[in-house]
C-alpha cells in the first residue's frame, strides 16, 4: 500500500473530505456498483462520453472510471469521520471482508487499481491529521493507493497602518 502527497486548489467549503476510486481500462463500473452498496457520485467506462464539469466540454474516458466523494454524504469537518465512513463501506464490521474480497477480485480480473484520496484544509497552525493505521489495516487487502492533499490556511496579516 503506497501513500503519496497531492496538491489540489480547496474550493470547497469542507474542511475534509475523502474520495474512493477504482481505475482501469477493463473496468465496468457498474461490477463495483453491483457490490457496494452506494451511489456513485461519478462513473463511466473507457471510451464513453461523460460530463467533465460546467467550464469543460464532454470528455471521452481513457479508463473505466467509479467514483465517490464523502464531502456530501458525511457531514462532518474532521477527516477521521470520513475515512470511518469508507471504511464501513468497504469492511461493514471487522470481520466482514466480503465486499473488500469481491472488489479485490474484480480489479484484478479488470487490471484495475483503487484509489483513496484525502482532502484536508486546516486553520493556521493546526496539525495535519494522520491516517489511523485502523483504517490501513482494514483496507490493505484491497491494495489501494492512499493520496494526501494537506494544506493549513496561510495566517491573515493586517497591512501595517
């Protein structure tokens, strides 16, 4: 299990948020949607059109994409509650490796990956959270990527008088 850090601009008014995604070319997104038990917020298999957003016009898929953001589904501002969120997702109580078992089964026959990425924006000089290893045993069978995008909002300094 890797853990890499990315820089995106924050635009949202979530302090925290987490994505899971599943890539890949042979991917069918609706074989992930088949077993968890949730909407996606973005799906679309290679070579399918698909709405890119307001300032873009439609893209085509290079890869099978399914995609979900905890941003609107969990209310909460502390990144923990979000990955305890995916984490009941994925693994519904410790025991239960099902859905993790099926999945990994899945993006190996498809010659996917899968993706976690957390989003988190803090007040100056707040201390970046840290990724429970909980949450990275739970989910290490499934071999999935795990992306930072950790930023701590920059002091405000009043102009001198």
């Amino acid at each position: 299990m890797a853990t890499s850090m990315t820089k995106t601009d924050a635009k949202t008014d979530c302090k925290a948020f987490v994505t899971l995604r599943f890539a890949g070319g042979d991917l069918d997104p609706a074989e992930i949607s088949a077993i968890l038990p949730i909407k996606p917020t973005r799906t679309h298999r290679k070579g399918e059109e698909f709405f890119g957003g307001p300032h873009v016009r439609k893209l085509r898929g290079r890869t099978g994409i399914w995609f979900l953001a905890t941003d609107k589904l969990v209310e909460a501002e502390d990144l923990l509650d979000h990955l305890a969120f995916v984490q009941r997702l994925l693994c519904p109580t410790p025991a239960d490796h099902r859905m993790i078992d099926s999945l990994r089964y899945l993006l190996e026959r498809a010659n996917s990956r899968a993706h976690i990425t957390c989003f988190w924006r803090g007040d100056p000089g707040e201390t970046e959270p840290q990724i429970p290893d909980q949450f990275k045993s739970a989910i290490e069978p499934l071999d999935a990527d795990i992306e930072t995008d950790f930023a701590a909002a920059q002091p405000v300094v009043a102009a001198p008088s």
